[in-house]
C-alpha cells in the first residue's frame, strides 16, 4: 500500500507551523497501518503542528542510518530543534499529551545528532 510522506495540510498555518510531527513507521508493520488513521486525525484536532508520516522503507533516504526498533517511533521538533524522538504507544492520547507538553515548555531534553540529522532530511524532502 503506497502512501504519500506527508499528509495534505488541513490548514494552511500547519504548512508554516514551528511544530513538526514526524511518525517513522514501516508499511510491513500492521501497528503502524492501525496508527495510520490515529495519526491522520490528530494532525486535524492539532492544525498548528505540521504532522509527516515517513515510511522508513520507502524512503531510506530520509531514515539514514537511524535504527528504528520500535514502531511507531515519534521525532518532535519546535523550529529547528528536535524536542523528542523515541517509540510512543499508538494511542491518540500518549500523542495528543505529548505535544501539549512540549508545546507548554514542559521536557524536550537536547537531541541526539542523529535525531537532529533525520529531521533536517525530513524538512528538506518537505520543502
């Protein structure tokens, strides 16, 4: 099943959003399949965060050498900065508290470079 990397913008203030939302999940996994839809609608009940879905498979590329082990793995980011990466469980709450978190000023500690280098590629391959 072939999906597109990115979803359609609900709102054109996600397209200008500082928050970024990266899911690096695998078509093979069906955890990751069954989050697809949890992930869709948390990027409408959330338009000032810009949410990506990137298929570590499909597209290598903007993996790198990051060694995803857990699906679905979540990479957050304010502006230029990764806030968080690391597995999350594939619940709409986990996620939707997550971000308010990050979004209060509460924990993000300083990433990894690695974590800093997958979402420089995922803006780039973004535009």
């Amino acid at each position: 099943m072939d999906s597109p990397a990115a979803l359609p913008d609900p709102a054109p203030v996600a397209a200008a959003s500082r928050w970024w939302a990266v899911c690096l999940c695998a078509d093979w996994c069906g955890t990751c399949r069954d989050y697809r839809a949890v992930f869709d609608a948390l990027a409408l009940e959330h338009p000032g965060v810009r949410f990506v879905w990137v298929d570590i498979e499909d597209e290598a590329d903007v993996a790198g050498d990051l060694d995803v082990e857990t699906f679905p793995t979540l990479l957050i980011a304010e502006g230029d900065a990764v806030r968080f990466l690391g597995p999350l469980l594939p619940q709409a709450p986990v996620l939707a508290r997550l971000l308010a978190s990050l979004r209060a000023g509460q924990g993000g500690a300083v990433a990894s470079a690695e974590a800093q280098a997958v979402f420089e590629r995922v803006r780039a391959a973004q535009g």
